[in-house]
C-alpha cells in the first residue's frame, strides 16, 4: 500500500511540474517581442521590452582595446603594429588629419582602438586622450566613411585621504603611503607658513591629509584636485588647516578657530631642504672667525626654486662674485625687508620696482658670492636690523566672522580629521 502512494504521490508532482512548466513557455513566447536601443562606447543602452519583466542578455557593440603610444610610433604604425588593414589605417588617418595634426602626438598618450564585437579583426576606430581636457575620436559614420571630430571629456571626482607616522621625512613618509609627490610638495607649500620643517617636524610626528583626485572613464587618476584638510601634530602642538571659500568668493586655508592659516612671511621660502646654519654666532666658513651670522642657511641642491616669502616689491637684484653673490632683496609692508642670497640666477624677469607676491618663483639655489656649497641664506630685517627669521611674530591674515564663521564650522564638522 505504501508503495502505491509513493508512486502515486510521484506521478502527481511531475503532472504539477509539467503544467508549471508548460505556462512558463507559453507566457514567454506571447511575450517575446522587445525593441534594443541603440549602442554607445561598447556598453549596452537600455532596453525597452513591451508587456515583459524578461530582459534577455544582449552582446556589446564594440571590444575596445587600450594601447601607449610609444617613442617614435606615429598612429599609422601604432595601427598596423595592432594588424589593422592598410586600407582602414589610411582613411582613418585622413579623417584624423582634418581635426588634428597626427605629428602632435605624444609618446605615452592612450589610443583605444575599437574592433567589432562579433568579428573582432573589423576595425570601427579609436579615440587618442590628447590632454586632460580633450580626445579626439575617429569613428565609421552610417556610409561606411571614417570621420574625426574632438570632444570635451569628462571626469567623476572623488575625495581620497592618506594619513600616517612621519620616520625621516614629511615627503618620504607620505610618499611611502601612496600619496602623490604634487599633493605633498602642495601640502608642504601651504605649511611654509607656520612650520619649520628642519626644527618642527620629527620622527613620530604625523600627518593626515584629505584631498581630491580627478578619474577618467578607466577609473585612472589623471589630475589632482584641492587639497580640503589636513594636519600635522608634533610632540608639543597639532596644525590643522581647512580649505573655505568666503562669501566674497575668496578661497584661503584656516585653520579650526578660522583664523587664516597665511601669515605676512613664509618661514621656509624653498622646499626640500635642511637648515645648514642658524641665526647667530657660529665660526665663519670662510674667514674662520667667529661672527654673527644675520640669516638662516637652508641647504639644498643647485636650480632649486626660491619663493618670495611675502607680498612684496623688489628693492634691489644684485649680481656679484662677493658677500652674497647673486641676490635679492625685497621690501615688505610694516618695515620689513627679506633677503635671498647665493643664487644660480634670477628667475626670468626679476628687475628693482617689480611687484611680487607670496610664493612666487623669483630665483634659484646656488653657491655664488663667499659659499662653502649649494644653498639659500634667507635674512630678515625690521626696521633697518636684522633679525632671526623665526622669532618674528607676525600676526595672523583674515579671521573669519559672523555667516562665514557659522559655514566654515559646519565644514570643520563635515570633514572629521582623526589625528
């Protein structure tokens, strides 16, 4: 008995299974018209299905390949390196020409090239990444014929962050956790102002940046963006600063009470480098006495950049095979004059009367004048006297107030910094 139930029970269920089946089919096949939009750079467009939730799997267009352009290709042999026909690197050169001169391109530069999904040796195009901006792209129109034309290319802006503990230097320890070489040299820029790099920082100092990268459509970094927050903490003081842009439409860093973080001078007007000699008595290289050294000497190799550490006009350039060689001197608000001495040379453009401002370019490290070796003496004067670069108190630039205020807070608030 028990063995005529089972059976029975089993013939039942596959009667069941067969008819769900059976109305499967039959609501598929009422079912299957469906209209497929149109395809665009290899991905697949939406599709449209009439009276359906079925979307059945539909192939790409295009297989793109990506390739550099290396040191002496021109597109024509990049093209035929890649087995595309003669005949279609020919034309396709021809609509290029139009648009863009092919002797502009640059070894290194990206070409996709894009072949037929289906049959995969028909060549359709490419796109070369000219610069940040543009591509251009060479495509079959609807007669079969290649055309070119240039378009504006778009990016996705994301923000990164990269923090960590300082072993030997600010550049190398940021650099060692992935952080890019043009971020740090622009965070280190922008802590010229209130840090010494030679005396503040230390091993088991640390930092945290926040800052934004630009991608392209291959999720590449191509550009770096603002750097937003960041922060250095030594053993005795933490420096945050934030990046806000005013109502007025200014854009500066403050730091967390909103006070700018731009003072009147820069404390180190070049990068990269230590402090070979401090302000004060020290036996002079040269003569071999003691004498008061009037500067601070930051060591550093030869065509290093110099910066004005201040807003300023230009009071004299000097070119001279003694004291401190090849110098300039700039005159600054509120009594104060900088000096920059032992220059390779000017940077282009320097002449008495110049008007310069904070952080530009005006010469580059030498070892002119009475010099043991490569480096910048950097002097301060006040009121006609010299005096130490670092113990000058200069007050602060704009502080922020009132709606300012209120709106920079919320930013400190929605960029958490958790050093």
């Amino acid at each position: 008995m028990n063995s005529m139930n089972s059976s029975f029970n089993g013939k039942k269920a596959f009667i069941y299974i067969t008819i769900l089946v059976v109305v499967i089919i039959i609501n598929i096949i009422s079912n299957k018209k469906y209209i497929i939009g149109n395809f665009f750079s290899g991905s697949i467009s939406h599709i449209e299905l009439e009276d359906s939730h079925v979307k059945p799997f539909i192939e790409p267009k295009f297989l793109n390949r990506d390739v550099q352009v290396l040191s002496g290709y021109s597109i024509d042999t990049l093209l035929l390196k890649e087995n595309v026909d003669e005949k279609s690197v020919v034309e396709s050169s021809r609509a290029l020409s139009l648009v863009f001169d092919p002797r502009d391109l640059k070894a290194g530069s990206n070409v996709t090239i894009s072949y037929d999904w289906l049959n995969q040796t028909e060549f359709l195009g490419y796109e070369i990444d000219i610069n940040f901006d543009q591509s251009v792209i060479v495509h079959k129109n609807s007669e079969n014929i290649f055309v070119a034309h240039i378009v504006k290319k778009s990016y996705s802006k994301i923000v990164n962050s990269g923090s960590g503990t300082i072993e030997n230097s600010l550049y190398q320890s940021a650099l060692s956790k992935g952080i890019s070489a043009n971020v740090i040299m622009n965070l280190i820029q922008l802590y010229s102002f209130d840090v010494d790099f030679q005396r503040d920082i230390k091993k088991g100092s640390k930092f945290e940046i926040v800052y934004e990268d630009y991608l392209d459509k291959r999720g590449n970094v191509v550009k770096h963006g603002n750097i937003l927050a960041a922060v250095l903490k030594f053993e005795d003081r933490r420096v945050p600063i934030y990046r806000f842009t005013t109502n007025d439409g200014k854009v500066d860093y403050y730091d967390e009470s909103g006070k700018s973080a731009r003072k009147a001078l820069l404390k180190t007007p070049v990068n990269g480098a230590y402090i070979s000699s401090s302000f004060g008595m020290r036996k002079n290289p040269i003569s071999g006495f003691n004498s008061v050294h009037r500067g601070i000497d930051f060591a550093v190799k030869t065509g290093t950049p110099i910066y004005a550490s201040g807003d300023g006009v230009i009071k004299n350039t000097i070119v001279s095979d003694r004291g401190y060689g090849i110098h300039i001197i700039i005159r600054h608000p509120n009594g104060y004059e900088t000096l920059y001495g032992h220059m390779s040379a000017f940077a282009k453009g320097m002449y008495p009367g110049l008007r310069v401002t904070q952080g530009q370019v005006i010469g580059y490290v030498g070892s002119t004048g009475f010099s043991t070796g490569p480096h910048l003496h950097y002097g301060t004067k006040y009121n006609g006297k010299f005096v130490n670069p670092n113990s000058i108190k200069i007050p602060p630039g704009r502080i922020l107030s009132g709606d300012d205020l209120v709106a920079f807070k919320k930013l400190v608030s929605d960029i958490p910094l958790s050093i």
